[in-house]
C-alpha cells in the first residue's frame, strides 16, 4: 500500500512490514486506518537521533487509549518506506524536521 506523506514524499507499506507491525504493537489493529491521516496530516515530524534519513510522523488522537500519539516512521531514500508503526504518549526528543525548500 502506497501513503503520500505531507512533505510530497510517497511511502510503501508493505505486507511483511504491516505484519510485523501488528505481531510487535497489536494494540495498533484497530488503528491501521490511520496511518494515512498521520502521514498526511502530522501534528509534528521528527528526524531519527540514529538515522537522519528516518523521519517520525506524529499525530494526536484522543481516543486512543485516553489520548495518545500515533507515530509513523519511514525511512526516506530510492525507495521510500514505513519501517514502524507504535502508539506513545509523549513525542520523543530529536530535532524537529524542516522541509527543504
């Protein structure tokens, strides 16, 4: 499945990708709908502190689990691509992303 991302970069979902997703953060199979509206529509995007071609995509929903933060990230290179999806409370430290103009 193909996601176009708020920052005009299309990113994959692939179906090995989904299923680990969903067997390491099964709290997430009623969420899987959402990953389009955080990709498109982010509350905040964060560079990886590891890998700076690894951007997470943060959007608040306030009901899930009392109100927590969906987080998608991809890594950005020739084929870009959702690595993970997981469901925290807070956004992470790391320097906020600026789009390149």
């Amino acid at each position: 499945m193909k996601y176009k991302t708020t920052i005009g970069v299309s990113v994959e979902l692939t179906s090995e990708r989904r299923k680990h997703i969903l067997s390491k953060h099964p709290e997430l199979l009623g969420h899987v709908s959402k990953i389009k509206k955080v990709l498109s529509n982010p509350d905040e995007i964060r560079v990886s502190k590891l890998d700076n071609q690894v951007l997470l995509f943060y959007k608040y929903f306030d009901k899930i689990l009392e109100g927590k933060h969906i987080v998608v990230t991809i890594k950005t290179n020739e084929r870009s691509f959702v690595l993970t999806v997981y469901i925290t409370d807070k956004i992470k430290a790391g320097e906020k992303y600026e789009k390149e103009n």
